[in-house]
C-alpha cells in the first residue's frame, strides 16, 4: 500500500513534468539525481531532479528554481573570486588577457572558416561574460558593432572596456548578422531564448552556440550538472531548430573527452573545496598575489604559458570532432 502511495505521487509528479522544447509529459522520465557542483549552491537551486524527454533527447532540471534567486546567483556568486568554473581573480587584467587563449582562438578559427566575417556588421552576445570572442573579431574588424547581456557585475566593467552595448534583451532594438552564445544555454530555464534570437537576426542570420554535450556518456560519471539546468544533444538542437524556425548549417562536437571532462571536473571541484579549508598552497598562492607586482606576475605568466603549450588548452583539443567529445558548438540559420 504505501508502494503504491509512493508510485502515485510519483507518478503525479512526473505528470507535471512538461519538456522545455515539445511542451508535453508524455515521454519524460526522472533521469537520476542532480548533483551541484558547490553543495552550498543549494540555497539557490532548490532540490532538484533531472528528467528526459524520449522524443527530443532532452534532459532538464526539475522544478527549475525560482528566477529571483537564479539571478541572485549569476549577479553576485557565480563569478566569485577562487570560484570554479572561472577562478576570477581581483585583477581585471588577468581576465582581459584571455582574449589570446588557444579556445577563443580555435572559435575564431571555427567562425573565420564557415562565415565570411567582413560581412558581418552587429554581433549580439547572449551571456556574454568577458566577451572574448566578439572582443577579438573587433580587433580584426573594427567596423563590427557589439551589443551583449550580461549582468555579472565584474565582466559588465570589462565589457564596456572592451566597446560592448550591454543591455537587457527586451531594450535592445537593432537587428544582427551573427548571435554568439557560448556556454550560455544550459543556464537558462528554458528554450524559449531562440524565439528572441529569431526576432533580432537579419533574414539569413546565423547563431554560433556551444553548449555542453550530455548523451548518456555525460551521465555517466559526471561528478556535478550545477549549475546546469538544460541538458543538450544533437538530436535536441535538431528539434529546437524545427520549433523556432532554424536551420543547422553543421553540428560539431569539440574538446575533451567525456573521461577527460569528468576528471578535470574533479579536480576543479577538489580545488575549490581545498582552497575553502585554507589549508593548501592554493590560498598561498592567492595570498602573494596580492602583494606582488602585476608586472611581475605576468612575466611569471608568460613564462608557466610558454612551458604549457602542449598541456589542456591546445588547439587540437578543440577540434577533435568525435562522438565522444564533451562540447556541442554549431551554426544555426534563421529561416527566411
């Protein structure tokens, strides 16, 4: 009796349980637990299943976490100093140097291959952090005009530096050739962000996006999904596609492997936790930094970068393509 009491509530809850791309219930299944990343991240998220749909090969969190606190979250802690997955810094320098590294360049490379960039006129960022990428097209192409949301308080004195429009979604009245969100998505409570994107693009224009790649093999083994909230596979960017009136140029997969994912992921968290304790060389090491030079910190830099240059961020990590790459990135059309 109580079995069946537990099955019914069960059933019940997964009755309510609607996908964010096809809006039924009808194929969607608790998948597992969600784990966080931060336990202390909790307070934010709430308790959380991810569940499936069949139909679109889409997981998600459920239930979503109540907005007022989402964007307490990513204004005020999601970029925290000694906090995965960035490790801000209090130097802003440290950040605008980024622009240079192997990922961003290998984007460049990605883009300057599939799309004639002198083109391109306005470029909207969706999340877009310190704005790298859109940063590094300008450089070359200096008549590019870049607009972006972004409401972390640290990347938005970084943005403007770097020439961005930062404005909330709703107020921004131009129309763009490109939208780029990188790392964005999986952020969001739902899909309905490329209803927004259809609105804003030119007739023919194009949306670059890399989001994390969460086939089985993500599942298994991961060590967090915070703070994740969508779960993306090809097969779901296909169905998003057809929903919001899109058409994929190409799909790729990039970067690690799903061992090497899980593993780095591992070791960012064990990180986190360690410099928490106070009890390792990596609060040291944050300690001196602030009292040396910046000067000669870079120079430090250079020199670790220059002995690195076959360790995690060379190029051809990006570029791998295989099915069991841990990244989904490609380039979607708007439909005349």
């Amino acid at each position: 009796m109580i079995i069946l009491k537990i099955q019914k509530k069960l059933n019940s809850k997964i009755s309510n349980m609607k996908c964010p791309i096809c809006n039924n219930s009808e194929n969607v299944k608790i998948r597992c637990d969600y784990k966080y990343e931060i336990k202390e991240d909790i307070k934010y998220f709430g308790e959380l299943n991810v569940c499936k749909c069949e139909k679109c090969d889409f997981s998600f969190a459920n239930p979503m976490p109540e907005m007022k606190n989402l964007n307490f979250f990513y204004e005020n802690v999601y970029r925290q100093i000694n906090r995965p997955p960035y490790w801000v810094t209090e130097n802003d320098e440290e950040s605008e140097k980024r622009v240079l590294e192997d990922k961003n360049l290998n984007y460049l490379l990605y883009l300057s291959t599939l799309l004639d960039l002198k083109k391109i006129k306005n470029i909207y960022d969706f999340g877009a952090g310190f704005g790298d990428l859109g940063y590094a097209i300008k450089k070359k192409f200096p008549n590019v005009n870049l607009y972006c949301t972004e409401y972390d308080k640290q990347c938005s004195e970084i943005l403007k530096k770097r020439g961005y429009k930062n404005e909330p979604l709703e107020n921004i009245n131009e129309k763009f050739d490109l939208v780029i969100t990188l790392h964005s998505l999986e952020h969001l409570t739902d899909v309905n962000i490329f209803n927004n994107f259809n609105e804003i693009l030119k007739p023919g224009g194009k949306v670059f996006f890399e989001v994390p790649n969460c086939p089985e093999e993500y599942f298994s083994g991961r060590p967090y999904d915070g703070p994740h909230l969508l779960f993306y596979t090809k097969k779901s960017i296909e169905s998003i596609c057809d929903k919001f009136k899109f058409k994929v140029d190409r799909i790729d997969t990039s970067s690690y492997s799903f061992d090497e994912d899980h593993k780095y992921q591992r070791e960012s968290q064990d990180r986190y936790y360690r410099i928490k304790s106070g009890k390792t060389f990596d609060s040291f090491k944050q300690f001196i930094k602030k009292f040396i030079p910046y000067n000669l910190l870079k120079l430090r830099q250079l020199i670790q970068n220059s002995k690195n240059i076959n360790e995690l961020h060379k190029l051809g990590l990006f570029t791998s393509n295989s099915d069991d790459n841990c990244y989904l990135r490609g380039i979607l059309i708007k439909k005349d």
